[in-house]
C-alpha cells in the first residue's frame, strides 16, 4: 500500500532512521495496547515512551521557538497538574491526571525529538500504523475470537477500547489517505474506503462530520483537487454502499448477538468488504488509464464540486434553522431518554448528557477561576451538581472545558498552547505531508471539544507524538551530537516518573488481594493519597482507630460523599446514631441522588433513630429520590 514511499527511506541511513521507526514502534503500543481506562497499560506504555525521550536526548535536543512553546505548555500542564493536588478535592486524583500528562509530555518529546526530518517519511509511518489499526478493527469485526465483546455491544472499538477514540483513529487516516492517493493512487483509495467504513461502523456521528470536514479541507489546500474530489466520492461511496450491507447482517450490527451468528455473518462480511476493496482498486485503475483533465475542464470540475458543497450546506442549514427548536430539545434532553449505542445512533440527535456535564464543569470553574479544583476531580463536581440518578460521568466529554473546570483559566490555557503551537507550525510549514499530519492533530484538537480524549493514552500519547514532529526544526537524518549528561539526568527523571505511574496501579493490586489490615496498611504505603485504602483500613481497625483513619481519608478529600456515607455506616455500626446522622448529613450534601438520598435502608435507618422519621424499607431494590436528611 506503501510503494511510493520506501524508495526515500531507501536513500537515508540507517541510524537516521531508527528514531523515527522507535517513535512508530511507540505509537503502535499505543493504540493496540492501550486500551480502555485502566491503568496497567499507562504504566508501561507511559514508562516506554519516557525512556525512549531520555534515550533519544542522548544524540538530539529540541530545537527552535515552536518546539520550545509546545513543550513548555505541555510539560507546564503537567506541573500545573501536580501542583494542583494541593488544593484538590481529591488529591489522589489529581496525582493519577498527572502521571497521564507526564507520560503524554513524552509522548511529545518524542516527537520533537524524531521530526524535522522528512515530512514524508512520518506520514508514511503514520499511515502505516493507521493502515494496522484498521485491518485489524475490521478483521476483529469479521472473526469473533479476536474480539469477543462484539457479542455485547456491536459498536466498532478494537484494538483501541472505545469507539469514539476508534472514530477518530479513522478520520486522522481520511487525510492520510488523500497524501497517499498523490504518490499511489489505488492504496490511497483503497485506506479511504477502509477508514470510512470502520468510520461508519463506530456510529461516531461527530466522527463523521470530522472525516468530511477534514477531507474538504484537504481539497481546498491541496492543489491536486479533482483526484481527491474522485478519491473521496469513489471510496466514500462505495463505503456507504458497503455499510448498508452491514445493517442487514445481524452478527456485523446488533447487540446481543451469540457467537455462531457473529461467526457466520462475520465471514460474509469479509468478502462484502473485500469485494468492495477489490471494486474499488479496480475502478482506480481504470481511471489511471483516463487521460489528464485540460486545466480548463479542471477548473471546470472544481467550480461544479465547490457549487454543489455550498448547496449542501446550505440546504443543511435550511434544515437546521428550520428544526433549530428540536435539536436544541433534543440535544439538551436527559441521556436516558435519547441516545442508545445502537446502528440507529448515527440518525440520533441527542448529546448523550453532554450538555448537563458542560453546565455542571462550567459551575465548577465560575467557582474556582484561578486553579480549579483540582485535576481529575470532576467526578465530585458531577455529583453535586447532578440533577438525577440516572448517570455520573468521570469527564465532561469536553476535554478543554474540563482542563477549565478541574485546572483553572492556567490549566486551560496551557491546554491551548499546546493546540495551538502546533497548528500554527503546521500552517506556517508547506507540503502535502505536512497538510496531511497537520490536518490529522487538527481532528484530534477538533475531537477533544465533544470527547474525553486525555483519559487514553491510546489516542494521546500518537496524536502528541504527530504534533511534536510538526514543531520540530529540519535538522540532518543523522544524530547531531551526543549529550551524554543530559540523557542521563533524563533518565533519572525518567525512573522518578515511572515509579510516579506505578505506584497508584501497584496500591490498587494490593488492596484487591488484602485480606487483613496489615496488608491494606502496605497498600497505602504505596499510595498514601487513596481514601478507598484508609477506609477499608478503618472496617478492619475498629474503634478509634477506624474513625481516626476516616478522618484522614476526609482530610484529603472532603466532598466525597461515598467516604462520608462509609463513616455513616461506620457510626450506625456502633449505633452512634447522632455522628452516623451528621456523616449521612454530609455525603447527602455532596451528592444528594446518591446513597444518602435514599428513603430506604441504611440512610432510613439512620434518620430514624437520630431524628425520629418514619423508617423506611429495609432495602432498596431501585436509587430513591432525593429526600432532605
């Protein structure tokens, strides 16, 4: 799919090469084994990428204002971050978001350190990578044993874990595609196709608007505009017409399916989908075989494809502004009663509660401009804020706003920096490679506005890496000098910032196995700042003993309500129903449609023999309204 690009690798040195293939290397660790939320792979891939930047310091060094702004907004965001634990109402949070910067700051290094060189040469590693990422999205998608989960949730989501972090994958390769269309044509077509019907099968709906809007970007800038107008319109149709087969394959689109169907409409899947990348080389090289448009007749096809554009959006507009008090009905609505991850979530116009946790990060900032409160925090800022039981989010689903909310105007605002310095690298370097990887980050920056991007290293840590190449100075193929003590003092920082990593997943292991106090006292050894530890160190100690460990967990975070609520039990426990009633006062405070809000069992109970209310049912089968303690 590659052929045009090797001949250049070809003609540089090996040495100058090896960056530039590790920084590959690290992006595909990345992305295939990233996934998800957990913290294990942070801990390695995070490790990897700092080691590789110490590494790499000891023959290059960051070169150039660009690449100096970026760096200093990203690596000032991480110490931002940390120095936000002194204020944060959860500072065991606020270390986990710093480890997740810290790492993605290498990320960026990393980048720094192997750009400069040919523009080509990263985004032919790049599509690369995004070539692999969606053969095997795809190919999971066909052979059940490579991703069993399908049989619960159809969406498209591996290797990367969830499937709007996929959608975005697919839209950094629609550009990817076009600059590979100029030196192959038929592979180019070919990776549109696949992008876009992995695309479609994610149900991203901002997805897909980013994948056009990155595509007419790429016609507008570019100058070959008729064969990226054909490339477009020949993959993404018969993408279009690929996907509508799919809908029709209950193993390839619906839920709940059982593994005999997944397995027997995966494998009539395949051959749709190589049938359809098989029509599509085929009619490219047809076209090959067409002669070259006059410049009339190519001015000509650009004035009718620019026309018809306006015309859709326009029309779109019409129809928006027409329907302007449905959508903004529908966009505002409750999750519950909107959007479903379904094949019909693509026509759905619900924002999936997007709009109440925006509102609820937003209060959260008007409350503390400067610093915030605190990074990763505002799953506490949601459950005072929250106006039902029906969901609670960790993020707002908006990355730049929850910088705002949880860092303050500074942590924002060095969020921007970032975006910004290397955009406005991209804008200021010229080719078509350069158009290529800076249309990619622009989709990244675009996607983090409506998604929780920062929370995956699977996505971060690549697209940073893409941005630090774009801020990098030219500098020669080989090494440029040995820093042999800068390298070393990067190194040790390097191994501070793992341990940093580790330390917070090896807590989390040692708690799942404790058994007796004193191994839960050896897992809060590892992280002194988790309350979930001194909590269930309390249940074990009793006594003083216990409501002493409960006040240090209050001490560190003390608006949470489910820490509040344990001491509740604790107190009732003991029937010390005078403290139990003032504790479930206060986790009712900070979350009132959480357990204390309850009018049945426990919080009853409490109530009932503190302040003599009528008791309640003994147990609770469904989340109760919110009733005032």
């Amino acid at each position: 799919m590659l052929a045009s690009w090797p001949v250049r690798l070809a003609g540089e040195r090996v040495e100058g090469m090896l960056p530039a293939l590790a920084a590959a290397a690290l992006a595909f660790c990345a992305l295939f084994f990233g996934s998800g939320l957990e913290d294990a792979p942070l801990v390695w891939i995070g490790g990897l990428a700092l080691v590789t930047a110490a590494v790499l310091l000891f023959w290059r060094a960051p070169q150039g204002a660009p690449a100096a702004v970026f760096l200093g907004c990203l690596g000032g965001l991480a110490v931002w971050c940390g120095l936000s634990m002194a204020w944060s109402a959860s500072p065991d949070g606020s270390w986990r978001f710093t480890n997740q910067t810290l790492a993605y700051a290498a990320f960026g290094l990393v980048g720094v350190l192997v750009g400069g060189r040919s523009a080509d040469t990263v985004a032919g590693l790049a599509t690369t990578v995004a070539s692999l990422v969606l053969g095997w999205a795809l190919l999971a998608k066909c052979i059940p044993a490579l991703y069993s989960d399908y049989g619960r949730i159809a969406r498209l989501r591996a290797p990367v874990g969830d499937w709007n972090m996929l959608a975005v994958v697919c839209v950094a390769a629609i550009p990817l595609a076009l600059w590979l269309g100029g030196r192959a044509r038929v592979a180019g077509v070919v990776l549109l196709y696949l992008a876009s019907v992995a695309l479609l099968l994610t149900y991203s709906r901002f997805g897909v608007v980013l994948a056009v809007a990155t595509a007419a970007a790429w016609i507008v800038l570019e100058r070959d505009r008729v064969e990226s107008i054909v490339t477009c319109a020949l993959g993404g149709a018969a993408a279009a017409g690929v996907y509508g087969m799919a809908l029709a394959l209950d193993g390839i689109t619906s839920d709940g399916q059982s593994r005999a169907v997944r397995g027997h409409d995966g494998w009539i899947f395949l051959l749709v989908l190589l049938g359809g990348a098989a029509v599509v080389a085929l009619v490219a090289l047809a076209l090959l075989r067409v002669p070259p448009l006059t410049e009339e007749r190519r001015r000509r096809v650009e004035r009718v494809a620019a026309s018809a554009a306006i015309v859709v959006v326009l029309a779109g507009l019409v129809v928006v502004i027409a329907k302007s008090g449905t959508v903004w009905h529908e966009f505002t609505n409750p999750a519950a009663t909107q959007t479903t991850n379904t094949n019909a979530h693509l026509l759905q116009k619900g924002a999936g509660n997007r709009w109440s946790w925006w509102q609820e990060a937003w209060h959260g900032f008007t409350e503390h401009p400067f610093g915030g409160t605190g990074a990763g925090t505002f799953r506490f800022t949601d459950l005072r804020f929250r106006t039902s039981t029906d969901i609670t989010a960790l993020e707002p689903h908006n990355t730049p706003l929850q910088f705002l909310s949880e860092t303050g105007i500074v942590g924002f605002l060095l969020f921007l920096g970032v975006a910004a310095s290397a955009l406005y690298a991209a804008w200021r370097r010229r080719g078509a490679a350069t158009t290529a990887i800076g249309l990619v980050v622009a989709a990244f920056f675009a996607h983090t506005v409506v998604n929780y991007d920062w929370s995956f290293v699977a996505v971060c840590g690549p697209f940073l890496l893409l941005a630090g190449t774009l801020v990098a100075e030219p500098r020669p193929a080989v090494a440029d000098g040995r820093r042999p003590l800068a390298a070393a003092a990067a190194l040790v920082f390097a191994v501070g910032c793992i341990y940093s990593l580790a330390a917070p997943w090896r807590a989390e292991r040692a708690q799942a196995s404790a058994t007796t106090a004193a191994q839960l006292q050896r897992a809060h050894s590892y992280d002194p700042l988790a309350t979930g530890i001194l909590t269930e160190w309390a249940a074990f100690v009793g006594g003083n003993g216990g409501v002493k460990l409960f006040r240090d967990a209050i001490a560190l975070e003390p608006t949470n309500a489910n820490v509040w609520y344990d001491l509740a039990s604790y107190y009732a426990a003991s029937n010390d129903w005078d403290n139990a009633y003032f504790a479930l006062s206060k986790a009712y405070e900070f979350d009132r449609y959480g357990l204390a809000g309850r009018t049945c069992g426990l919080a009853a109970e409490i109530r009932h023999k503190a302040i003599g209310l009528k008791a309640g049912p003994a147990t609770c089968p469904t989340a109760g309204s919110p009733s005032s303690p």
